[in-house]
C-alpha cells in the first residue's frame, strides 16, 4: 500500500468519525430545542465539510453531492435564525 494511500484511509477516518459525531451533536441540539440553533447549524455545516472532504478522498462523488444539500442546509438554518 502507497503511502499516499495510508495518509489518505486516516484522513477519511478522522473525517468520518469526527463528521458523525458533529452531526449527532447537530440533530441533538435542534431536536431539544434549547436555543442552541446557530450552534447546531454551524456543526451541521463543519460535519457536511468534513463529509464533503471524505467523499472527494474517497471518490465517492454521489456522498460529494449531497454534502453540498447539508451545507446548503446549514446556511439557511444560520442564515434564518441568526
């Protein structure tokens, strides 16, 4: 195995480990309805970044796509409630 290869399966395990626990902190924080929005939008957008970074590594152009419908999501949710 290259070693741009190794470099490349750590980065998309960080991107994806650290993606998912962002988005679980985002659907908390929405869903508890605390005042914690922008917060929880700004996660979203970190997490769909993140997701975004791991399907361009990954070759994964569908999973690419849609981070952009996340990203977009989160800008509207900032944009709305800020």
């Amino acid at each position: 195995m290259s070693e741009t290869t190794v470099r490349n399966q750590k980065l998309i395990r960080i991107f994806e480990t650290t993606g998912s626990v962002l988005a679980m902190a985002y659907a908390l924080l929405i869903a508890s309805n605390t005042g914690n929005e922008i917060l929880g939008f700004t996660l979203l957008l970190i997490s769909a970044l993140l997701f975004a970074a791991w399907g361009w590594l990954d070759k994964r152009w569908a999973f690419l796509i849609l981070q952009f419908f996340y990203a977009t999501s989160a800008i509207i949710g900032l944009v709305r409630w800020s």
